[in-house]
C-alpha cells in the first residue's frame, strides 16, 4: 500500500506500537476513529498506522479538502465545522483525534477564531465518543528567556503575543481539555509536539530550512530539539487506545545547540542583532516572502525544550534522536529554497553574493518569479 510522507509505522514490540495484547484480554470491540483537521501530516500518518490496527475498523477523514490517503479503511468526510455531514460523522465515532490546520505566518486573526470555534463545534458533535485527542505542540509553553531546561507539562501556558498559532492551539487545549468534564470512562488526552523540521510537515521550523539562510539573533544560541515523524504517528497511535489521559509532551531525550542546526542540515545561518533582525523579520513577511515574523522569532531566540518523561512513563519511546531526526528532515530538502511560496534554485540566490546579502536577495528572485507568472 502506498505511503505518505511520515506514514512509517513503529516497529513490533516497540512502546507505543498499535495492535491489541492477547496477555491483557485480546482485542476491544472494533471502533470507528474520526481524523478532524484530516489534511494534516500527522493525521496522514495516523490514518495509515489504524489500517494495521485490529481494533480499529472504520477511519473517517473530515477535511473540506481531499487529503492523499490510501487504505480500505478510510472514508473521506467531505465537510467543515458547522455542515450536517460534520457533525453526523463526529456522532458515530469512538475515538476523535483533532488536528490543527494552520499557517504560522498567517495573522488573519479570523481565520484562528474560526478554527478555535471548529474545535468547539466538534467536541459539541463528539457526544459518543469515549476518546478525545488533540496534537497540540509546545510552542503553547512559549519561547522565554527564563524557560526551565527542559520544560515538564506542569509548566504554565504562556504563548508569545504575536504568534497566532501558538495563541490558537492555547484556546483549543483549554477547549479539549474542559471536554472530560467529570464524564466516566471518556479519556481526554493533549499532545504537545517538539519541533518538527520535516519539509513535508510545513512547519515554521520547516520552511526555515527551506529558506535561502537560516536567520539568527546575535547572542542567542538555544537549544533545540527535532521530534522525527514517526515518533509523532506512534505517540498518537499510543493516545488512540484511550490509555492516556491529561497533557503529554512528545519529544526526543535530547537536544543541540541552535548553530548545530544550520550545520547539520547544510544551510547558512545569518545572525543579526536582535533590532535588525526583527525589523528583517517583519519586511520579508510583509513582503511575502518569508513566513518568520516578530512573534516567531522568539522561538529563535529562546529554549523550549519538551521533557518527554511522562509520556515516557505510559510506554512511548522515541526511536530517532534530534541529530538523526535533523539529518533526515535534510535528506527530505529539494534542491531549491523556498522564496515566499515560489522554489527557486539555490544558485539563483546564492550566486555570488553573501550570505546575508542572500536574504534580500531572495525578495528580487521572488519579485521576478512573481512578474514571469
């Protein structure tokens, strides 16, 4: 069966693999597993891992686009928050995991309310539904400079003002997480991922690596971490069962230092000071060509490294490191940079100039690509 990106599957006998335990009373009654948000990688990749769960009968994808899925088990809901379709297929679930469909450099502050009021129209259509999932990330722990190393789930929500999706999935676990509301035998279970650098998961941390430079702020050198998608599809295959219950983080044991990135996946990284960098930030996203603004450029400047022991504990492991999950997310890179939304060749930007000239540089490339077009 084909497979999509971040859609490999965990190992047997790995902590957090799928499949039933016939030492613990064989297989529950086969389920119905609604994917909310179902464009999104890590619902790709969870939707694959269900096809070879026993458990787990039906698969239903609720997206108002048609996402690449491939399996007996999945059945396209074509339908948005609000629409009958939308809440008669939340209704026959058992288990309903939420994704988060945003853009992180997106600041129409509408386009985050109605996603927030998505999440509570679905949780209101999830009566039956025994098991609640949301991916969350730890962004919503927010990037300060007095941040603990590493940061445990008994850290205090605090989202950088600026930074709309870090504000929205704020909203959204208060949402979730009210949704147990005393009720017996419904397991409410908040994921809160680690920096994914994946291309193919389009994170801000993704196109950052598909820039022309990495951008840094003098004197700040991080740690950082890189959670590997496969760790990310086994946690949430483990949070599927129902045997968790709270707020998890998902994360790697380790992590490195900001510039080891740069280094490790083969890009430049220009440091700026902070006043200049800000400014650079906020013109390039002005111009369309970079996603990065002020609010994110926090998450550059200071540590919000995720301690993963808890979910640890319940019987999740990561399988690759932060270097190997770096290495691979360099292996995932095009030839070309992203400018904006354009690719363009790396020698179209690079080509005899600095590096740091490159940034600007790349917003001529784009104004040009954009006049051709």
């Amino acid at each position: 069966m084909p497979r999509g990106p971040g859609s490999a599957l965990p190992s047997a006998g790995t902590a957090g693999s799928l499949g039933c335990r016939e030492e613990k009373g064989g297989c529950p009654v086969a389920r119905t597993v609604a994917l909310v948000g179902a464009v999104h990688p890590a619902a790709r990749g969870l939707a694959l891992a269900l096809e070879h769960d026993p458990s787990v009968e039906r698969v239903l994808g609720l997206s108002a686009h048609e996402p690449p899925l491939l399996g007996p088990k999945f059945e396209l809901v074509p339908a948005s928050p609000g629409e009958e379709r939308f809440a008669a297929a939340l209704a026959e679930a058992e288990t309903v995991v939420l994704f988060p469909v945003l853009e992180a450099g997106d600041r129409d502050g509408g386009r985050h309310a109605r996603f927030v009021e998505g999440i509570r129209v679905a949780l209101e259509a999830a009566q039956r539904a025994s098991t609640i999932v949301l991916w969350s990330s730890g962004v919503v722990y927010g990037a300060h400079a007095r941040n603990p190393v590493p940061i445990t789930e008994a850290q205090p929500v605090r989202p950088n003002i600026g930074f709309a999706p870090a504000e929205a999935l704020a909203e959204a676990e208060q949402l979730v997480l009210g949704a147990a509301g005393g009720r017996a035998g419904r397991s409410v279970t908040v994921l809160r991922a680690a920096a994914i650098w994946a291309p193919a998961w389009g994170t801000f941390l993704s196109r950052a690596l598909r820039a022309p430079v990495i951008l840094g702020v003098r004197g700040h050198n991080p740690p950082v971490q890189a959670l590997h998608p496969d760790d990310a599809v086994s946690a949430l295959a483990l949070a599927v069962t129902g045997g968790l219950s709270g707020t998890y983080n998902v994360a790697p044991d380790d992590s490195v230092p900001a510039r080891t990135v740069a280094r490790t996946v083969g890009r430049r990284r220009v440091e700026l000071p902070e006043r200049a960098a800000s400014a650079a930030a906020e013109q390039l996203w002005g111009l369309g060509v970079a996603a990065t603004g002020r609010g994110e450029l926090r998450y550059h400047m200071h540590p919000w490294v995720l301690d993963p022991g808890r979910l640890r504990a319940a019987g999740w492991a990561p399988t690759r490191s932060t270097p190997e999950a770096l290495a691979d997310a360099a292996r995932g890179l095009a030839d070309g940079v992203l400018v904006g939304r354009v690719e363009v060749r790396r020698g179209d930007v690079y080509r005899g100039a600095a590096a740091a000239v490159a940034v600007f540089a790349a917003v001529a490339v784009a104004r040009r690509q954009g006049r051709r077009r």
